[in-house]
C-alpha cells in the first residue's frame, strides 16, 4: 500500500513542497547536492526542511529494474520524525506537469 508522505513540485535546483506526516507537518527543499564527487556514495540530494533549512535526510537517484526509469529515492532521518528512519521514493503525478508525490517505502 503507498502512503503519500507530501506533495512537492520540481525548480531550478531540486523541489519544494510541504511533507506531511503523524509526527510532522512542514515545508520542505529537496536541493542537489552540489559537494557530491563523481563516484562517491554521498547522496544526490539534501532534504531539508522548515524556514531553517534544517537537514532531515538525503537522496539518491536510482534506475527502476521494471521499467529503467529514473527515480529518487529518500531516507528521512530526524527527533521529530520518529526513533527511526522513513524511508520514501519520488514519483511524478501522473497529469500534472512538475509536481511529484513522496510515498512511503515500507521496504526501505
């Protein structure tokens, strides 16, 4: 089952929209992550949230097996959100040209 964890849409250097969850309701900024080495594992994306721009997780683009789609995928991390971690994937909404759907990866 997919939980919609927030709403964003796509801008110069990332997203921004709003995450909602139990534990936590506010804006966020999915920005690339400009420090990122060619080849490192350090993540393509920093999440961060509220007027702070507080960091609550990262991202990493990754290559669907199915359909060979890019995609990104998160791992959220913070007190506010819970002892441990949520894990989650963007996915653009279908008719909606620029806006993205955060769903929960009860996977990880």
């Amino acid at each position: 089952m997919a939980n919609a964890l927030g709403y964003i849409t796509e801008t110069d250097t990332g997203f921004e929209g709003t995450l909602a969850m139990l534990t936590l309701t506010t804006p966020i900024r999915i920005v690339e992550n400009a420090a990122k080495d060619e080849g490192s594992r350090q993540p393509d994306f920093r999440v961060l949230a509220g007027g702070s721009s507080a960091p609550i997780g990262a991202g990493w683009t990754k290559t669907a097996k199915s359909s060979g789609r890019d995609y990104i995928s998160l791992t959220l991390a913070d007190p506010a959100i819970g002892p441990r971690k949520v894990y989650a994937n963007i996915a653009p909404v279908k008719g909606e040209e620029g806006r993205h759907v955060i769903l929960w990866n009860a996977a990880g």
